[in-house]
C-alpha cells in the first residue's frame, strides 16, 4: 500500500512539473507573436509617413526634374511600366501602342489601372498645391504596403483618388504600383 501511495505522489509531482513547462513555453510565443505585430505596425506607419511625405516632395520638386524625382520614389519596374503608360500612342520613340502596351505588362500589371495616357500619380497635367488629402493602410505584409489615397489641389477643386502599393526594397520604401481610375 505505500508503495502505491508514494508512486502515486511521484504521478502526481510529475504530472504538475508537466503543465508547468507547458506554460513557460507558451507565454514566450505570445510575446514574441506581440512584438511582430508592433515591428508590423510600425512598419506600415513608417511606410505612410514615407509615402505622403514623397509625394509631397515630388510634387513641390522642379517640373523639369520629374523624370528623375519618380525614378527616386518609384521601382525600377514600376518605373518602366508606367513611363510606358504615359507614351502610349504618343510620337516619342520607344512609345507603345494600346495592344503593345497590354500585351507586355498585362503578367505583371492591372493594365486597366495604369493611368494610360496621363501623368504619374495624378491625371491632370496642370495643377497648383497638390496635398495628401487622405492616405490609409488598407493591406500590410511582410514589406509591402496598399494604401487608399486621395490626392488634392484645392486651388482647381480637384480630387484624384488611387491605390498605391508601397514596398521595402533594400531597407528603403519604393512605390511598386499605383492603380489609378482612368479619366473620363
């Protein structure tokens, strides 16, 4: 009989030193599971920050510069993409024609919003004081950002929506896509 009580015991104290283990190694997991949604959030407010202030600065920079100041902000493809957008069916060399244009970015692109035909970030090729009216964090994953933007001149009244992919590359942030409607 006291054998089966002092095994009895050692099921028991062994059982307990078990679920304590347990827990130590659960409560590190929440931690670490917390700082990863900290280190993302931050993240994607830096990206923000970036993102507003770029357009700021792009659109306050020389006209004559743009070429150069996208380049700045925006990926290499991206770049490419839509410098092709902009001279589609122009006379410039290099320009595409609408069919070219879908046919060698459609794998890549939504060609249907890449603003076909005017400029970068906004459609109209005048504008006054363009602002950041609104810009929020509609997608994150690991370093790619979507944000709801809406541009705005007050001066003409004008409002120009789009939804711009932003991307970590090389431990900075680069415009990847922005998908605009086309006008009207």
């Amino acid at each position: 009989m006291k054998r089966m009580i002092i095994t009895s015991l050692f099921l028991i104290i062994a059982c307990k030193e078990e679920k304590k283990e347990s827990k130590k190694a659960v409560e590190p997991q929440l931690v670490n599971e917390k700082t990863v949604l900290t280190n993302e959030f931050r993240e994607s407010e830096e990206a923000q920050k970036w993102l507003k202030q770029s357009i700021v600065d792009y659109f306050k920079a020389d006209i004559g510069n743009g070429e150069k100041n996208m380049q700045k902000i925006t990926t290499k493809v991206y770049f490419d993409y839509k410098t092709d957008a902009m001279n589609v069916d122009l006379d410039v060399d290099g320009s595409l024609t609408a069919k070219e244009f879908q046919d060698k970015w459609k794998s890549k692109f939504d060609t249907g919003k890449a603003g076909v035909g005017v400029g970068f970030l906004i459609s109209a090729q005048d504008w006054n004081n363009i602002e950041v009216g609104s810009c929020d964090l509609e997608l994150s994953s690991t370093d790619e950002y979507l944000f709801n933007v809406v541009l705005t001149d007050k001066n003409f009244k004008a409002e120009y929506p789009s939804v711009i992919k932003v991307v970590k590359e090389n431990g900075s942030f680069l415009i990847a896509d922005v998908l605009q409607d086309e006008p009207k």
